[in-house]
C-alpha cells in the first residue's frame, strides 16, 4: 500500500513538473523590455504616467499564446531576484500585471524615492526563458 502511494504522489509530482514546463516560452535574443517614461533619477509630481517600451517582440494579452510576444509587469520597489521567474508572477501591490496588452498606465505612488522595473510575462503570467527585464529606474515622487 506504501509503494502505491509513493508511486501515485510522484507521478502527480512529476506530471505537474511536465506541465509547468510546457508553459514556459523562449524568448528572442534580441528581446528588450525598457521605460519610455519616466527616466531613471526624474522627479515627479501626484500621479506618475509611466509609458512601456519593448523592441524585439510583440505584445499580446494574457492568453494569447502568440510566439515572441508576451504582457508587461511592473515591478514596484520589488527586487527581480526575489521572485520565482519558473512560475507564474503573483499580483501584488509591488508587482502590476498589464494582461490586457496595455503599454501605458498611471501610478500613484507615495512622496519619497521608488524603484520601477518592467519584466514581461508569457501569456501564461510567467517569465521568459531567458526573462526580459528592463533596467531597474529611480523615480523621486514630491
């Protein structure tokens, strides 16, 4: 009876393995991911409108699985190093999804300094093999 168990949990395990595997993408060589605005070190006033670039690929809404293109996420005071790019990006007030292929929005954030960096997601929510991520930008809010 042990043996069956242990056999049945690996294989769900490893089954599940496969199929997040499968929903990973590759990403082009040249794919970048960049702010059109702000710049990094720019102050601000109120509400911050932060307009997205990407070169190399196209963008596509969450669900889309279109070859090459993928969905921006902003990353808010967040470190990429903290998150797990094998796994689909949690929503959070530090990481903004933008699945509906948007390329612009406005935050607002509070007085003081804030980092910002994009990283673009597969139609899936996860990161690129080979995850395309913009510089990490200061902006100074007042």
């Amino acid at each position: 009876m042990k043996k069956h168990t242990f056999l049945l949990v690996f294989g769900f395990f490893a089954s599940t393995l496969v199929f997040a595997n499968e929903l990973i993408t590759k990403s082009p060589e040249n794919a970048r991911v960049y702010f059109i605005s702000p710049t990094d070190g720019e102050t601000v006033s109120g509400e911050v409108t932060v307009q997205f670039g990407l070169s190399g690929m196209g963008v596509a809404p969450a669900g889309s699985n279109v070859k090459n293109t993928g969905h921006h996420h902003i990353l808010i005071n967040k470190d990429v190093s903290e998150i797990d790019v094998s796994s689909p990006l949690p929503a959070t007030d530090q990481v903004k999804h933008f699945g509906g292929g948007q390329t612009e929005t406005v935050l607002k954030l509070p007085k003081g300094k804030h980092t910002l960096q994009l990283l673009l997601g597969n139609y899936a929510h996860i990161p690129h093999d080979k995850p395309v991520i913009s510089e990490k930008i200061t902006v100074t809010v007042k």
